[in-house]
C-alpha cells in the first residue's frame, strides 16, 4: 500500500481511486468471506502452542510424481497432434483436463483475430477482463495492441490477411489472481500452442513479453535482450521468423520502453511487406 500511503489527502480518502489501483496491480479477487478492518485493535493472540516435534531423521521428505506430470504432457503432446483443423484443436482444449488452471478460470480462452492473418501474436496469459469474455487482450493492454497494430495498418477484424492479425496466448486459462504460471503448467499448454500456429501456419511471429518469447524461443534469455532480434521459431512445416518485442502490459507501466516496441513494430511491417 505504500503508493497510497505517499499519495495526497484527496487521493487517500476516494475509494474509488483505492479501488482501481488495487485493480491495476492485481488485486482484483477477495481472499476471505468478510472485509476486515486492519485499523481495528485485534484482540492478544492466543497462548503459543508447544512446536510439533521434528520428523524421524530417516522419514523420507514428500517427492512429486514426476511420471505422472511426464504422462500428463505426453498426453497434452498426443492430444495436440491428433487436431487437423483449428476446431479440432479448440475442442482437444475443452476436453483436455491435466492442467489444474482449467478448474479456477471461466473461460478457455483460444483465440482472436483472423486465422488466414500473415502475422500471428503469441501474448502470455489471459487476465481478468479476457478470462470473463473468452478473448485475448481485450482490457487495457489489449486496448494499447490494437493501438500498435493501427500503427502498422494491422487490426484483428480485418478480412485481408495482409491487414490483420490472429492472436493466442501461451496458457488458455488464466492463472488465478494472475499470478505467474509455474513451468509445469506452461508445459503442459505449450504442444497445444505449437500444433495452434502449425495449424494457422503464419509468415511472421510477435512474441509479446518475456514469458512467450523464452518459451516459444526455449532459451533462458530474458526479454530485454531478446527483443528486437529476429530468431526462429520450429514446426513440423518449418521454421517461422519470430520478433521478440515487449508486452503491452508492461509499456503501460513503463511507457518510455514505447519507442523500442515501436521499432521492433518497423521490423515486423518491413518483413511481412518484402514476402
């Protein structure tokens, strides 16, 4: 809270300007059944109870099954590859049940945009306002994109594939709270990502941000050397040039990182214009 606690009078006491800064950071889901007053004088806390005693020394520590996460994305692998068609590939989605993401969000989130388009977005993972309209980008970043887009004479309702855009996300599901996805999860969405751009088989690939871009490029390198560098991205068609380029998200917060997303945008339209 301490962008609050620094703020005016005025901005302390109106709800509503506490309210969407909680939003805008994320803090958007309640974590209990009633409000509490933190300013209220709680009452002592109880006596301290004794400490349970150590386990035995030769009690075997709690191991994941690292098989059945292994079958889960064998099975995720098989499901994926299985689909011909973009519907086939939505309804494997639907019907897949080994991430645990599918169970806290409300909707499967697939896809937006022209499917034909020479210029797929791959973004990260739906929010809040996707999650409850089944649509990628679609709050404020998504707002800021059709924006960069305009700029380069791209909008996702286009009809000509030279002048539209199809966009999906690394994970279908939002993450609850939006928190950052764990590996496995993303493991598990990744053959249902690959077989999707397989399927659409675009020119040219904009990863926005750092997770899409480490994952689709599968390096550890973050986003801030990887944007702005062509590289290549793998299918059982070929590869597909790629841009790394940041995510709208994060120009939102930091807004002087627009002019290299700017020119990341050039490289992408110079590209798609000489093929």
């Amino acid at each position: 809270m301490s962008n609050l606690i620094g703020a005016d009078d005025a901005a302390r006491q109106d709800p509503l300007s506490q309210l969407k800064w909680l939003v805008e950071v994320g803090a958007d889901e309640a974590i209990g059944e009633t409000p509490v007053n933190r300013f209220q004088v709680r009452p002592p806390a109880p006596a301290e109870q004794p400490a349970r005693p150590a386990p035995a020394p030769d009690a075997p520590a709690p191991r994941i099954n690292a098989r059945s996460g292994g079958d889960l994305v064998k099975n995720a692998v098989g499901l994926a590859q299985e689909c011909q068609t973009l519907e086939d590939l939505r309804e494997a989605l639907n019907q897949f049940e080994g991430c645990g993401l599918k169970q806290t969000a409300h909707s499967t989130v697939f896809s937006d945009g022209n499917p034909a388009a020479d210029l797929m977005l791959i973004g990260e993972a739906p929010g809040r306002d996707e999650d409850r309209e089944g649509l990628p980008f679609v709050g404020r970043s998504g707002q800021l994109l059709d924006l960069m887009m305009a700029a380069i004479g791209r909008e996702r309702g286009a009809q000509d594939p030279k002048a539209s855009i199809y966009i999906a996300n690394i994970l279908p599901w939002r993450p609850p709270g939006n928190r950052n996805p764990s590996l496995e999860e993303i493991s598990l969405c990744l053959p249902f990502l690959k077989r999707h751009i397989e399927i659409a088989q675009p020119k040219v690939l904009l990863a926005l941000g750092g997770t899409s871009a480490k994952h689709l490029l599968e390096t550890p390198t973050g986003i801030m050397k990887l944007r702005g560098r062509w590289a290549k991205v793998s299918t059982s068609a070929g590869e597909i040039d790629c841009m790394p380029t940041f995510h709208p998200a994060y120009l939102l917060r930091q807004p002087g990182q627009k002019k290299y997303a700017w020119a990341d945008l050039l490289k992408v339209e110079a590209k798609l214009r000489d093929r």
